[in-house]
C-alpha cells in the first residue's frame, strides 16, 4: 500500500506535540512547543516518522474500504519505505472477515431471572460501611484488641528462608477483618506498641498461592502502632457529612436503596443479555482464524496484567503463586478467547442483516461524555480522536443497539 506524501502531513502537527511530551525545551510546558522548535531539536525525519505512526490507523481504514476489505483484529505492518515528504510504502498482513452462518436470532425465548429486592437490611449494611469509611483512628498506649487498627513490621519464613513478598514495614491491619492467614491476628492480639514476637503458622491447604498452600511458616512480628477505631454515629449530621444532598440520616437511605436496586436491575439484566446471547451464538457455524484467537488470547492477557497491578501486584509474581507459565495460561484460555471472538463476529453480523446504523453524532456524543473527566488533557483529545479509537467507540454503540434488539425490555 502507498500513502501519498500530501496525506501524511495533516499528521505533523499531532506528531509534534507528541514528541514534545517526552522532551525538554527551554521555555516550553511538556508538548507545547511550536513545531518549527521540536523539527529542529529532534529533526525531520523522527517527526516524519511519528506522523506516519499516528496516520497509519487512518491510512490503513482507507485503504481496506477501497479494496472492500472486511478487516478483523490488529494487521501485521511492515514498513517498506518511508522517507520524509516522499510517500509512504508498507504491507500488510490482516485476518478478514469469516463468513458467519446464523441460526435463528429473532425472538429467542430466555426466562428473564428476576431481580432481588433490596432490603432495609442492605441499606444498613451499606451504611455501616460508608460509617466505616469516615473513622477516625485514635492512637493509644494499651495492648491491641479486636477492632484495633494496628501497624506493624513484619517478616515470613519457609525454613529459614525469606519469601518473596514476606516482608513489611508499617503494615496497617484491622484486627477481626481476618486480612492475613488464619492465626495471624490472634497472636498478635493483646500485643503493645515497640514490642516483638516470632510465632509459626501453617498456611491452609486451599491457598490463593499454590507454593504456600498446607506448609508451616515462621513469622517475625514487631507491632509500630495501635489505635482505637471510632465510628461516627449514623446520624443527621453524619449524613451530611455524605454531602449537601442528604440533609437527614433517611434522605440518605431513600438515596442508597435506590442505587442498590438500580444496581441489582442493572446486574439481572445483564445476565439475562448473556444469556440471550449465548443462544444466539450456540447456533452460529463461523471458522475463527488461528490470527485472532492468538490477538484475542494476548488482549485477555494484557487485561489481567493491568488488573493485577492495578492491585499493587506484578504479573510475574503472579504466574509464579499459581505455578504457570504465561504460554500456560494463553493455551488455557482458547475456549473463552474462542466465544468472545464468536460474540463478537454474531454481533457484527446481525448489525450488518439488520442494518444497524452508528450516527457521527453518536460518537461525537460519546466522546464528548467522556472528555468531561480529562478538560485539559490535551493526550486524551488526541487518544479520543484517533479513527481506531472512533470505531472502537463505534462497535461498543453498534454492540448496545443489537444487544437492545435482541433483549427487549
């Protein structure tokens, strides 16, 4: 595929301040300076090259509609020439569209589950969590007791040998909320601040890290800190202290239920739509290409990657507790890559039988909802306004019209 030279340069503007975020020029916020100043500190070719990196969604969507290439999953690119104010030449490798067989899509019958209505029960649960949130911690000289919010150091050993991720310092712990391994807070109980204690512990036999599970381990413990936890009082003023919408400890109430239903309508539903869904896919023949189950399978691994340090972990440490390696887990998951993949095509296909339109407004509307959270990031206006970031949007708008067609309400 060619790219003329006249359709990369709408890209240099974008691309230099992109290049600007990652370097320092005197005078100049972080992607704020003038292109002329970045051309000549980092030179033409790496803003060609930069430009070219942002326009190759763009490119790349054009050329597919004019060879009516129904393109699926991310293309393998290799770039064969590029040079600055000369066209742009590379190749492309990409799985397309499998032809989808549907069954029979329209009116499938699935027993809507019914919804939980929430109790006052629930709502006094949830307050007495939003109460627990707005504790106040009272440092005292006494031995730590059940409730106590406490810190401590500690250390773990498997035969006189340190574990990985065994060892903290000014850990906070709340006692009675049974955070650590069966035990462990009951010998910890009734100690005071500056003082120590070694104790061993087994791990149980059902552990969340399979090396550990059923051995004995010997802990280190030095308590830092003790603090009596009080509650405020579930009350008109501690309602207030929510925000200025609730002005009584019922207004406050009233609001939770509601939300804790909505919720729950919100959870019936979805199932109810997976269920519909897997219906209408276990009828559906399409032969899957081998290029992406593989993209599918490294999607769903970059999501748990993201949600294990998102919790303070890495995906290393992780693989390592369930002793797996990370081609065990990609082999482990070809069924559920499998069915996303398959969702997703039924969905497509069924948009396109029943003509599903996705207006630009639509879009537009979307990614205006979502720029409120970021006012002055310039990134995230150029993240929204990318095309692969616009039919992403799209698909997620197409997918919510088909999925209301086949659920109605």
């Amino acid at each position: 595929m060619e790219v003329d030279t006249e359709e990369i340069k709408p890209f240099l503007e974008s691309a230099s301040r992109e290049i600007a975020r990652g370097i320092k020029i005197n005078g100049f916020r972080p992607g704020a300076a003038p292109r002329a100043l970045v051309e000549r500190q980092v030179g033409r070719a790496q803003l060609w090259e930069e430009a070219v990196k942002l326009g190759l969604p763009s490119f790349l969507k054009k050329a597919f509609a004019e060879k009516k290439m129904d393109v699926l999953g991310k293309p393998q690119i290799s770039i064969l020439k590029i040079a600055p104010d000369n066209p742009l030449l590379f190749k492309v490798v990409a799985a397309v569209m499998p032809e989808v067989i549907l069954g029979s899509y329209k009116n499938v019958k699935v027993a809507k589950p019914k919804v939980k209505r929430v109790t006052a029960k629930d709502t006094e649960a949830l307050v007495k969590k939003l109460q627990e949130t707005r504790a106040a911690y009272i440092t005292v000289s006494r031995e730590a007791r059940k409730g106590d919010r406490v810190e401590i150091d500690f250390k773990c050993y498997l035969k006189n040998n340190l574990i990985e991720g065994g060892v903290s310092q000014n850990h906070p712990l709340i006692l009675g909320q049974g955070q650590f391994v069966p035990g462990f807070e009951d010998q910890i109980l009734g100690m005071k601040k500056g003082e120590e204690k070694a104790f061993n512990l087994r791990f149980p036999r059902e552990y969340l890290h399979q090396h550990l599970a059923g051995r004995l381990a010997r802990f280190q413990v030095k308590m830092n800190l003790v603090q009596e936890v009080k509650i405020p009082e579930a009350s008109d003023e501690f309602a207030q202290s929510i925000g200025p919408r609730f002005t009584s400890l019922a207004i406050l109430k009233k609001k939770l239920r509601a939300n804790l239903q909505t919720e729950a309508e919100m959870k019936m539903r979805e199932k109810y739509e997976l269920e519909v869904l897997d219906k209408v896919c276990a009828s559906v023949k399409v032969e899957i290409p081998s290029v992406l189950l593989d993209a599918e399978k490294e999607r769903m691994m970059h999501e748990l990657k993201k949600d294990i340090e998102s919790q303070g972990g890495r995906l290393e440490d992780y693989l390592k507790s369930i002793k797996k390696s990370r081609a065990d887990l990609l082999q482990a998951w070809d069924k559920a890559a499998e069915k996303r993949i398959k969702t997703s095509l039924v969905l497509r296909e069924i948009a396109r039988r029943e003509k599903v339109h996705v207006a630009d407004k639509e879009i537009e509307a979307e990614i205006n909802e979502m720029l409120k959270f970021y006012p002055k990031n310039t990134e995230a206006k150029d993240k929204f306004k990318n095309p692969v970031y616009r039919d992403y949007i799209q698909s997620l708008i197409r997918n919510k019209k088909v999925i209301k067609m086949l659920c109605p309400e």
